[in-house]
C-alpha cells in the first residue's frame, strides 16, 4: 500500500509495462511502422525478419484485472469463512 494511503490501489505501472492497458482492453487492427529505424525486426527461428511495416490484425483482449476482481468479490466469504483462529 502507498505510504499515506488509505487504501490498496490496482493498476499497471506505464513505465514498466506500457503495453498492458493493450493487452487488457485489446486493439484494433493497425499498422506498425518503426519509429526510429528504417524497418522493424524481431526474431523468428534461428534469425530474424525485417519489415517496413506490419499489418497487425488486432487483439481482443484479456480483461484479467476485471476477472480477478471478479473472482475476488465471489470468493471473499469463502476465503474469510477458512480462516482457522
């Protein structure tokens, strides 16, 4: 918890994972063009591949934050009611 704070606070960290709010919410189909190289590459077998551009068909989604809230909610009595004292 955030010192100060009065409560836990859920999210993704952008500087660590700026792709995450993609993976959750997924995408639509779009176009990747490197930024700062003439092409992108990644690797694939035992090389790599290049491209100018890459026709991405979009994603749609893991809403895992959303599930485990979910199975949080449903399964707090359970996990409060196992609790041996």
């Amino acid at each position: 918890k955030p010192e100060g704070a009065d409560a836990w606070i859920v999210g993704h960290d952008r500087v660590r994972a700026p792709h995450a709010l993609f993976v959750h919410w997924g995408t639509r189909p779009h176009d990747i063009r490197p930024k700062e190289r003439k092409a992108l590459r990644w690797v694939s077998g035992n090389g790599f591949l290049f491209a100018k551009i890459v026709h991405h068909p979009g994603y749609k989604g893991d809403p895992y934050l959303e599930t485990a809230a979910d199975a949080a909610v449903r399964d707090f009595p359970r996990i409060v009611n196992d609790i041996e004292i």
